[in-house]
C-alpha cells in the first residue's frame, strides 16, 4: 500500500502527481502485466539474451568502437 505525506494546504493536484510518480517507480504495474500471461523460461531467457545484446551494442556505438 503506497502511502504518501501530504502537507496542510496541498491541493489535491500536487498529492495526485506524487502518488502517479511513486507508484510507477514501485513498478507495480509492469509486474501486473507480466504476471497477465505466463512466459516460458526458455522464452524469458531469449529474450534477456537479445536485450543484453542490443544494450552492449548500445555501449559499443557509443564508445565509439
């Protein structure tokens, strides 16, 4: 349960915005969707494959290699 401190005289904006921002960096929604369909581990595995791939491609470009 995502708590936050809200000062005397905040409007209900401010508060709102805080909660977005905390919750998306608790990354509860990115969970929920991946718990929505089940991935083989095979499946899973490929996939941190190609993106360790694409990240170190990433590094390399911009190394200058």
């Amino acid at each position: 349960m995502l708590v936050i401190q809200v000062k005397e005289g905040d409007n209900i904006e401010r508060a709102l915005k805080k909660y977005k921002r905390k919750f998306e960096r608790t990354k509860t929604l990115r969970e929920l969707r991946a718990r929505k369909t089940y991935t083989k581990p095979c499946v899973g595995n490929r996939d941190a494959r190609r993106k360790a791939i694409y990240v170190e491609t990433l590094k390399r470009l911009a190394d200058g290699e």
